[in-house]
C-alpha cells in the first residue's frame, strides 16, 4: 500500500533501527484490549507501522487472518512461501481462498535455484538436515522479500504450542538487524473463537484438516496429530525442532 510519509517515519530514515524494543512495549500497551478488526484498520489506515505486509501458510487456520485483512486492506502484500514441498492441497487452497476473499496482492515466494542446486540437490535435505532445508526454502527466500517492509503480520496463536503461550502481539524481529516489527493480531484468540469465526462468516477450510492436520507445512515434515495432542507435534515429528527458522522459541516474548 502507498502511505503518506508521516513524521515518525521521516525520523526514522537512516537514524538507526525502525523500532525498537520500547517502541514494541509502547505499542502493546497502546493498542492492549483493542478488538482484532479495530487493531488491524488502526495499523493499516493510520500507518502505525510503516510498509506493512503478512506471511502467511495458507494452512488450517490462516482464513481467519485472511479474512480479517480482506475486510480492512484486500491489496495488502501476503507473502506464501513457495517452497517445492506443499501439499497439492495447499497450494488448491491457496488459490481458492484468494479468490473466495478477493485478495489482489498475493506474491509466492520461492527458493534461489541457485542455492538449491548446490545444497539440495536431491530434493532430500529434509529428511537429514530440517534446518537446512527451511533456511533454503522458507528463512532465505522471506528474508530477501522482507528486507522492503517495516512490519509483518503473523497467524501465530497462544494456544498453538508451549513455545507460543507467552508472546504479545508486538515484537521486534530478532533476525533482522534495522529493527522490524512483527505484529501477532490472533496471539490471544483460543480455538473456540478460531473455530466461532470460521463458522459465523462461512470460510473455507483447508482439506487437510478433517483429515487429522491442525497445523499444516511442508509434506515431508508434517504428520497426522491424535486427539489431545499439540496442534504442531505433528510438525518435524522426531527432531528437536518446533519451528521452522521464521519463528523461532529465542525470540521470546515477543510473538
């Protein structure tokens, strides 16, 4: 989206990081008990945060971000990480789901075939290396896309996994060093609300889900979850690892 500059931009330019950790902590408090719709047009309309954009999985819960976003900005950038490894489902919900919410800025971002040429060669880094395989195909690829923005929109929740329980919807992204902000608008929704949401305004769901996914990635990495279990401990079954590069648990409290 073209946004007038506003003075708080302008001090930033080339003074150091866009925001800070007090700018984060201000931003929490600024915007603590506001509704979802409310917090996303104040961002939006009133350029709280600069170029804004969201990344997103288009995985089982991404319609209600989505949703939200079509109803306040349908031309805002949404970032989908075209990785080579997705579910033919995925990528058939990707497509519906822009189309049914009259998204018009979706941008797929893929991997350098350069790097994938001399690091995985075979397509099999993921089956001995998982780092590996999503610093090449997710960390890079949105790194390279991100470097324009000041702050991203997440689908990230609370209730998802132990490593997400604590953090706010405002945080700094530790991995990008001039001071990206990183907004988690559902942090605190739980899954009845999720569930309410899909429900009250009809939304698509991903195919995947009825079929034992609640937390979808990549295919090689994801597994069916029992009742009960943690909506991700089907993602990288059997490694010590619980995200993907993007978010990572270091990052905490934030997101």
């Amino acid at each position: 989206m073209n946004k007038p500059v506003s003075p708080r931009e302008i001090d930033r330019i080339d003074t150091g990081p866009r925001f800070t950790e007090r700018d984060a902590e201000r931003l929490n408090r600024m915007f603590r008990g506001q509704e979802t719709r409310e917090l996303l047009q104040n961002l939006i309309e009133d350029n709280v945060a600069g170029e804004l954009a969201t990344v997103s999985s288009f995985g089982a819960e991404s319609a209600v971000l989505l949703h939200l976003i079509s109803e306040v900005a349908p031309d805002l950038p949404i970032l989908f990480l075209e990785t080579g490894k997705h579910f033919p489902e995925t990528l058939r919900y990707r497509d519906e789901l822009v189309a049914h919410l009259g998204l018009t800025n979706l941008v797929n971002l893929t991997p350098d075939p350069r790097e994938l040429e001399e690091k995985d060669a075979s397509g099999l880094r993921w089956s001995y290396d998982p780092d590996g395989c999503c610093d090449l195909r997710k960390v890079r690829p949105l790194a390279r896309a991100l470097s324009g923005y000041d702050a991203t929109l997440t689908g990230r929740k609370a209730f998802q996994s132990a490593t997400r329980a604590n953090l706010p919807r405002f945080e700094i992204d530790t991995s990008d060093e001039q001071g990206r902000l990183k907004i988690n608008p559902l942090i605190d929704w739980n899954a009845e609300m999720i569930e309410t949401y899909f429900e009250e305004h009809d939304l698509p769901r991903h195919p995947l889900v009825a079929e034992g996914y609640p937390s979808i990635g990549c295919s090689p990495c994801t597994q069916k979850v029992a009742p009960g279990e943690d909506p991700r401990s089907g993602r990288w079954k059997g490694w010590d690892k619980v995200e993907c590069g993007i978010h990572k648990p270091g990052e905490e409290p934030f997101l």
